[in-house]
C-alpha cells in the first residue's frame, strides 16, 4: 500500500521510485501484483507517467486511511515498549537541502536512536502531529498553531509556477494581482484554512485540486494553471518559477506539541536550528 501511495501521489515511477529509496523494477513488480490481486488495473500507463483509472482513485483513499491507521498503530507500541524512537513527519518536499543537512548531523549524535520517518502530502501541513502520529513535524507555516509550539528555521521567497512557455515568464518579476484572472491548483476543502488561505492569497480560487508536489506540478503543466511555491527548488524543463514582490515568505518550521516532555525533541530542535542555519 505505501508503494501504490507512493505511485499515486508522484503519479511516476521513477520518482516514486526515488521517493522510496528503492529501484524502479521491484516498485513495478509490487504494484503489478496489487493490481492482479485487486483483480483491475490502478493506473493508465503512458510513456510521460501514469494516471489513476476510477478503481485506483477509490484504493487511494482507502489506502491513506489504512496507512494512518497502521502508523498510528506503530506509534502506540513503541512507546508501550519504552524504546528510544522518535518520529518525525516532513512534509512532501524532499528536495529541501536542509532535511538532508539536518538528517546527517542527528544520526551523528543520536547514533542508538531509532528514527522514524512519516512523509505528509501538502493537505497534512502539521504532519499528523495532533493525532499522535509523529513527536515532531519538519513542516512550513502557516497553519493552525492551536496547542503546538512552533519553532522558526529558515524563510524563503515564494514565487509563481508557470509553463515555460507562459508570456507571463518574460517579465522576470510578478505581483499577485497580475494573476487574477488565472486559473490556480488548490487543496481539499478539508485542508486547514489558514494554510489554505496563505497558499491562495486569501481568496477562493478555482482550478484542480492537488494533494501532492507532483500533483501541482502536473496542474500547472497539463491545465495551464498556477500556483504559488518557495524559490530555489528544481523544476522540469516545461515549467519556470517567477518571483512575487508582494507575497510574504514561506517559513519552514519545526513543530511539536505543547507540553510534550519527551527529551528527544529538544535536542531535535537544537540540531535543527544549526543545520538550517548554514
């Protein structure tokens, strides 16, 4: 189920692939399987990626709800056990350079520790933190702050993802009124809202709506729309990232809930804030 998550929200295998620290051809194999035992095929298969036939969206669901569930399930016998574990969720941005600074320096002074990894689609910017699925959430505000403790690392600009073929391209700077009348990917109605509001300049915007990084990407290549993301990460050729002067930066932060005594996390924190630092 994690590998046909996986495939459905990088809507790649290749990708999927990478995200999974696995080759390509066992992912392939797994997921052929899957669907010989669900008995239909969960993806349209085409030489650019795949898509989700009606089948694999209702198993994506289902999938997620069963994978919180087994996560949630896994979180409550570590502790009864009493082993050293900490749980982090990092939110769908796995090309950020400080989570891999940061992943080096704690293995290197947390050598007996086991650390566990819970990775969150843009839907989940707390990263399960409330339901008691991670200890600490490597996320970006803002959001919903209510009983957390929210510690600033880094801020970045944010700029606008557009076809490299858009007009809009050539003029190398945008404000966001400049994109008014564009069509934007958004989240879920479920999504917390002042998430969703940064992320859509407070107002209702219509287009389709995204889950996942891969997913936006996809919007903004096949329907021509637009949306806001931090600068400095790697785009495909189709696609151009443009600066907003007018949009206030997106902060990563490390989170956790207020009150949590486990020792864990404050040397997490400290950590953190050295390796973002640099």
């Amino acid at each position: 189920m994690r590998y046909f998550v996986a495939v459905a929200e990088e809507l790649h295998f290749g990708r999927a692939a990478t995200r999974l620290h696995m080759s390509q051809p066992p992912l392939s194999r797994a997921i052929k399987q899957l669907e010989a035992d669900v008995g239909a095929l969960l993806f349209a298969r085409s030489p650019t990626g795949v898509t989700l036939t009606a089948v694999g969206s209702v198993l994506l669901d289902e999938a997620r709800a069963l994978l919180e569930h087994a996560d949630r399930v896994r979180v409550r016998v570590s502790a009864a056990a009493g082993v050293a574990t900490i749980t982090i969720g990092i939110l769908g941005d796995g090309t950020d350079p400080g989570v891999a600074r940061l992943a080096a320096a704690y293995r290197r002074s947390h050598p007996g520790i086991d650390i566990r990894i819970r990775d969150t689609d843009l839907t989940g910017p707390t990263c399960g933190l409330r339901a008691g699925l991670v200890d600490i959430a490597l996320t970006r505000a803002p959001f919903d702050e209510t009983a957390l403790t929210v510690r600033v690392l880094r801020s970045d600009p944010v700029g606008v993802v557009l076809r490299a073929d858009d007009p809009l391209v050539r003029r190398g700077r945008l404000r966001l009124a400049e994109l008014g009348d564009r069509r934007w990917f958004r989240f879920p109605q479920d999504t917390d809202p002042i998430w969703q509001s940064y992320w859509n300049d407070g107002r209702p915007r219509e287009g389709p709506v995204v889950r996942a990084v891969q997913e936006c990407l996809q919007a903004v290549l096949w329907n021509g729309t637009v949306g806001l993301a931090p600068l400095g990460h790697d785009l495909p050729a189709e696609l151009a990232m443009v600066p907003l002067t007018d949009m206030p930066p997106s902060r990563v932060v490390a989170a956790w809930n207020q009150g949590d005594t486990n020792p864990l996390i404050r040397s997490f924190i400290e950590t953190a804030t050295t390796a973002y630092r640099h």
